[in-house]
C-alpha cells in the first residue's frame, strides 16, 4: 500500500515550501517571520492540492499540522477552524442533494428539463444557465444556487442520460454541464448586487469610503458584459470541452415515456419538493426574516430526517461531503490567518507604491487584473474582500478613477474571479469534487474561461459603462 | 422508507420539551427565559438521545435547528461550535485505530495479550485494566487512553476471538471488554492527579480558593478506593455483565500459532508502530513541550496518511467518526450555552441556599451526590468543572467542610462520574457508538456502576481519608 503514494508530486510543493521557508530572513521588512512562515505552507499546500501526491483531504491535513508544530497555528485555532460555516453549509447542501437522488425527485425534474428543451445538449445547457440567472436575483448564496439547487438536477439528468462518473462516463454529458454551471453560477454571482452576497459586502466597503452604488447601478453596468457572458461561455465549454453526445433527437419521446412510467410522486418525493420549494423560498426571504443561508441548508436537511426521507447513514455515506468539510475548512482558516497576520494588507499597501504616477486607466486596469488573479491565493469571496477590496479602492481612487466605475469593476472582478480554482469558494468545492471534471481540466479550462472574462469584464465593460457615462 | 422512523420515540422528547417551555413563565426569577428555552431543548435533546426515535445525530441535529429557529442559538454559534476541539481529537483517534486494524498491527498485539492473559477472560479484562491504569500515571487525557491506545487494542482482540458487532456476536468477549474499559478509565482519570485534565483544572480552581492539593495528596487521597475499584468493578461486571466465552484453555497455544503465521512485521506495521509509540511519547511529555493531545492524535494520523498507512478513503469509510463529530459537537455546544446563559451557576447558587445551617458531612455529601448525578446534564470534564466546581467548594467550605477534603472529593466526584452517560465524555462517546454495546444496556449498567462507585469514593474515601487523618 505504500507504493500507492505519488511520491513525486511532493516534489514541487516541498521545493516551493522550503525555498520559500530558507530565504525567510530576505523577507520584506514589513512581513513578521510568522507570515512568511505560513505564506510558504500556504504556497506548498496550494501546489500540492494541484500536484496531488494525495488527495486534497490528506494534503491540506499535512500543511495545517506542520503549520501547527511550527507554532503558526495553535491548536485551538485549528479545531476552532474546523467551525467554518460555510463549509458546513456545503456540507448540507450536498446532503440535501442526496435526497433528491434517494427520494427519486431528482429523476423526476431531469426528465421535465430533457422532454422541455433535451434536443440539443447546448440547448439544455442555455436553459440551466437561464434557471440559475433567475434564481440569482433572490439567493445571494452561490453555495445554495449551485450545490443545493442546480448541482442536484445536473447530476440526477447526467446519470439518467447515461453520464456518471463512476461508471467513466462523465464526458457525455455530464463534465460539460456540470463545467458550464460552475462558469454560469460565476457570471449571474457578478450580474446582480443580489446574485453573492460578498457583492454586498464589497458595496458596504465601499460605502465606507463614500461611494454609493444601488442596485440598479450595479445592474445597468453589469447587464451587458454578463448577459454577453451568459451567451458566450456556454457555447465556448461546448467547442472546448464538448460533451459527447451532442444531439438527443429522440429525447423528447424517451424523457416523456419514462416521465410517465415514473407515475404518481411518492411520499418521499413530496417531502422533497416541499423541503426543496421551502428552501428556495427561505433562501430568498431569509435576509429579511434573519435566517441565513447556512441555517436554511440545516433546517432543509433536518426535515429531511426527520420525515425519513434521509437516514444517518445516507449523511454518513456522503464522503464528498465530509471530504470538503476537512479541506475547505483548512484551505480557508490558513488564508484567513495570512490576513489577519497582515500578509494581504501589506500586498495591498506595497501595489499602491508601485503604482504611484500611472494614468488611472492603467491603474484600473492592473488592479482589476490582479484582484482577479490574486483570488488563486484565496478559497472564500468573503476573505479576499475584507483582505483586499477596501485597499485596491482606496489606491484606485488615489490615482484618480471615478469612484463608482473602480467602487462597480473591483466588485465585479470580486465575483468572476471564482472562475480560477478548484477551491475558489463552496460551488467550486462541491463540483470540482463530483468526478464529472478531473483536476487538470479544472485548471486548464478555468486559464480559458478567466481570460474570456477579463476580456468581456475589464475591457467589455470599462466600453460598456463609457456609453452609460460612467466616466 | 418513512416507516423506518420510530415515531413513538418522539413521544417523550416533546412531552417534556414543550412542557418545560410552556411552564416558563413559572420558572425561577434568576433564569433568563432564553436560558430556560434552552433548557427545554437541551432536556428534550438528551431524552431524544435515550428513546432514539432517530440515531443521536439526527436527533441533535433537530435540537440545534429548533434552537436556532427560536433564537437561543445563532447560526454562527452553531458553526462555530463544530469546531470542537474534544469532537476532533475523538475523530482523529478513531482514525488512528482504523490504522491499527488496516495495518495489521492491532491482529498482532492482539494474541501477543491473548497469548500472555488470555486464558480466562477475566484475568484478561484485569490485565488491560493494568496497562490502562500505567499509562494514567502520565498521559492526563482519558480520550488518548481509550480511543488511541486501549480500544483499538480491545477491538481487534474481540474480533480476533470472534466476537463482533457486525456478526451480532458482540456479547461473546467485546462487549464485556468494551465496558470493563469505560469504566476502569473512569477509576484510572480518579486515581491520579495527572489522570485527566479536569482533575488539574479543578485543583486549579481550588488553589484559586486558596487550597493547595499536591500530586502525593491525591494519589494518598485516591489510592484506596481507586484501586478497591479497579479490583471490583471487573468482577461485577463479569457478573452482571458477563461474557459469553469465559474460559479460552486453548487460547495460548492458538495465539502463538497465529502469531508464528503472521511472520515478520510488515512496513505498514513498523509504521503504525512507530506512529503510535510517538503518539504516546508525546501524550505523555507533550504538556511539556507545548503539544496537545488533541495535536498529537492530528500528527498521528498525518504520518499515517503520509505513508500509506491509511488513505483518505479509510478516513471517510470511518462513519462511527464523523457521526461523532456532529453528536457531539451539538451537545457540547448546548451545555456550554446553558452555562453561559447562567443555567448552572444559578443551580450552585440555589443550592447552597438549600444547605443552609446543615452539618458538613451531610454537606458533603449531598454535594458529591448531586456533583457526580448532575454530571448526566453535561457532556464534558471541562463544562462541568468550570460551571459548578468553584460554587460547589465555595458552598461546601462555608458549611465548614475541611478544605483539602472538600477540594479532594468533589474532584474525584468529576472523575468518576463519567462513568454515568454514553455521551459523557469522548471515551463514553466513542465506546458507545461502536455497536458493542447497546444504548440500553449502557444507561442500565451505568446506573448500577454509579451506585457502587459512590459507595467506594464517597463512603469509603470517607472512612480511609479519616485514617489518613485528613479530618
């Protein structure tokens, strides 16, 4: 069993971590040994999550003790990490996913969507995208939309078509939905100040430095490089990554005669439907009646057992589940201690410097760049915002953008950079976990897909808001 | 599927539950009406976890979701509170022993000890009582003894002797072990000061009082009816609980010959070896050189992922672990809150009114009395002891109760009143879930062992802390 080890793919991680360990002391004045301590297992526990020696659990479990025998961590800050709500709330979503399997509620709704629009599978894919836009307007979670409501669909409507990963059979199908709603999920989180909440969070930054941007600005300025998105990025995933089977010309007549077969609901699937409307509809009020979104995800799955729907062990037999808990709660506590150490605050102060005297184009143009890339070091929206967002702000109106153009494309970078990584937030987590896309073609589509975007966004919308007289 | 559910189970949990919250406006003027909502889903969820109408996750998972719809607990809370040092340490632990199992390390020191003890039962339930009561002397977490050390032993020798709770034969060796185990631990957390860390906690609480107990004190204090119990409580069990295979004349000479068959150490069983001998070095000297023990069991299983000893497969398959966790973790989180919202320190108050103008050996003993019964409220040492340790001395001292006494037998009473519930501490928590011995038999055996155990520490520490001249 040993040999089982990729011993190799510790190579580079051990080469970056310790290189970066050794030249500790040529460290910038400004960092303490201790960030530069944890930047360089941060940095080694990244690469190894892509060159994966072991899986992403194992790894991030090795780079969060040595953190702690270095005396980085404590102890007690580690298992305090472990309490992270968003990677609990991913966990329940994907419990609440297996209910729609179990229950066979799941089967139901992928056959209503293949009899609706099944002929061609580019056409499947455009009414996903256009049943997620819709649900961005009221669920600011990107973790419920995707890992609670589309994810389940896209994956019962897979494995019904003759898609599944376990059976090696993912590139029919299902690779490429399951790619274009992780892609989709990103456009609709930017095309709303309601489609994520860090959106919000990004405006109330901003607002503390006097600049107001309401809801409709954000859309009238987002509109077109996202519906543009919306219509391009699926049909670039179909050139790029196509599915296999790409015309279904006797879907229509198969998904209704199995529809029918399927007969009356069953018990369990009204519970589900129930449960699952009931979730929609607290996703989209909870804000105002305060339950957040986590706490939906619970009550959900709650329900769920209690009327038997799911038992213990269904939970139990969710290891993707528990998988992410580990990781994600690992990858997102190292970053989070990277900032409150003030390893990102002094990245923002020292970019600032070296922008001193550039025309505020230029500016803009850098910074929305690497706001979007920088999110490679960042596995939460709400940790790069509050690392960074109020920093860029503040350096692009220094060099003199009009507030609320740098206030709207900082934020929008803030919500299409979850196009990077496997790990860039809670749908990334969940789907890049599923089989449907192996490890490689996650990062090299996502290097495709990110330039696209920065193309539409940056360049698409900085013409955009020039015809809207933002500036 | 809904039929499962064991709907009469939820009977009782509600009855009492919505009676404690109907009565609140009667409830005791110094209690807070959230701290007593809070108490009626806390007495529901652990009345729930007796009638089982779901397993104990499920059922805490109710309770944490009605808590937090009627506002006692917040979202945040709540994830935060699954970030539960002891939950994890009782995970990782567990992991540990998967190891031992994989590795083929546990088969082996299993007819190492069959072949030195084994040829009647209960000479070897005394041997493993002994090498558990050797490692108190230095490793102060009783989790580390049981989950990491004693029960992966325990578990592989019942297998071995063909007893298992998979095959229903459970009753043969493994339950018989598995609770001889539970409760010497308890005996063994008594009898040393570096037993447990609560004892070091209470005694800290004590000096705080301004009484000094010193290591000699305790063990003098102790010894006696420590050991009177590690002598008896063995044999009672056997009778009241006995093993089906009692005497193993053939077990010596079928241990030697499997151990002839298992040949040399493999390379994972030199790892596991290493790895579990670092792991007790380090619960013994870690408290000195900065390690926790919830640390130590994180960089056990990291070195056993490392090697592929165990894969991050064998970590999900472990479900008793993560079942746990979530079990767990919502209890403690419960009774931490009551203590918070001033539940308990209300109680130490209200009974110290009570006791008002009483002698001090009654005092004391309906002090230890309610000190060790009261410990079926909390899941944990550490809660217990910062909630009512002080109160308790305080009130027993003003009833003129020799301090050092005082000091001595309440703390003792936190050490074996964990010997009361299946989730009163991680080693109950783990012992419980792993099917060896059912929840009935658990809440009836405790209630007999409690009583005995009262007789020994309360009245027999009594009369020999008088001989020792301690009043």
């Amino acid at each position: 069993m040993l040999s089982e080890i990729k011993w190799k793919g510790f190579l580079l991680p051990l080469i970056f971590g310790i290189g970066l360990w050794l030249v500790t002391p040529l460290r910038p004045v400004a960092i303490s040994i201790m960030a530069w301590h944890l930047f360089a297992i941060f940095v080694a526990t990244i690469i190894a999550c892509i060159t994966k020696p072991l899986p992403m659990m194992a790894v991030t479990l090795i780079g969060i003790v040595v953190a702690t025998l270095t005396g980085v961590f404590t102890m007690d800050e580690v298992a305090t990490g472990f309490g992270n709500s968003t990677a609990w709330m991913v966990a329940m979503c994907m419990f609440m996913a297996a209910g729609f399997i179990k229950s066979g509620l799941g089967k139901r709704i992928a056959y209503l969507f293949v009899s609706l629009f099944g002929k061609r599978t580019l056409s499947l894919a455009y009414a996903l995208s256009f049943v997620d836009a819709v649900l961005a307007i009221g669920i600011p979670s990107n973790n419920a939309r995707v890992n609670g409501i589309m994810y389940p669909i896209i994956d019962n409507l897979s494995r019904e078509m003759g898609s599944d990963p376990k059976q090696g059979t993912q590139r029919k199908l299902g690779s490429f939905l399951v790619f274009n709603e992780y892609e989709v999920n990103n456009i609709t989180s930017g095309l709303f100040l309601t489609g994520l909440a860090g959106n919000m969070v990004a405006i109330g930054l901003a607002k503390m430095q006097g600049i107001t941007v309401t809801w409709m600005q954000w859309f009238m300025a987002a509109c077109v490089p996202g519906i543009l998105s919306l219509l391009i990025i699926p049909w670039v995933l179909y050139k790029v990554y196509p599915p296999e089977v790409k015309q279904t010309p006797d879907a229509h007549r198969w998904a209704t005669t199995r529809l029918a077969a399927l007969g009356k609901m069953t018990a369990s699937e009204k519970i589900m439907s129930i449960t699952f409307i009931l979730a929609i509809v607290l996703w989209l009020i909870g804000t105002k009646i305060g339950i957040d979104a986590t706490e939906v995800s619970f009550i959900a799955v709650v329900i769920l057992l209690i009327t038997g729907v799911l038992t213990t062990n269904d939970l139990l037999n969710e290891h993707f589940a528990w998988n992410i808990l580990v990781w994600l709660s690992i990858i997102m506590m190292m970053s989070k201690k990277l900032m409150t150490l003030g390893f990102f605050p002094w990245f923002s102060k020292t970019l600032g410097h070296l922008l001193n005297g550039m025309n505020w184009i230029s500016v803009l143009i850098i910074l929305f760049l690497a706001y979007f890339y920088l999110h490679y070091m960042f596995p939460s929206v709400s940790t790069q915002i509050s690392a960074l967002y109020a920093g860029f702000l503040s350096i692009a109106i220094g060099a003199g953008v009009p507030h609320v153009l740098a206030a709207l494309l900082l934020a929008f970078a803030g919500s299409i950079n979850l196009s990077t990584t496997p790990y860039s937030a809670g749908p990334a987590a969940l789907l890049s976990s599923t089989g449907y896309v192996t490890s490689a073609e996650w990062w090299r589509l996502s290097a495709i897909i990110g330039v696209i975007f920065n193309v539409i966004w940056l360049g698409g919308g900085l013409l955009w808001t020039k015809l809207l007289g933002f500036w």
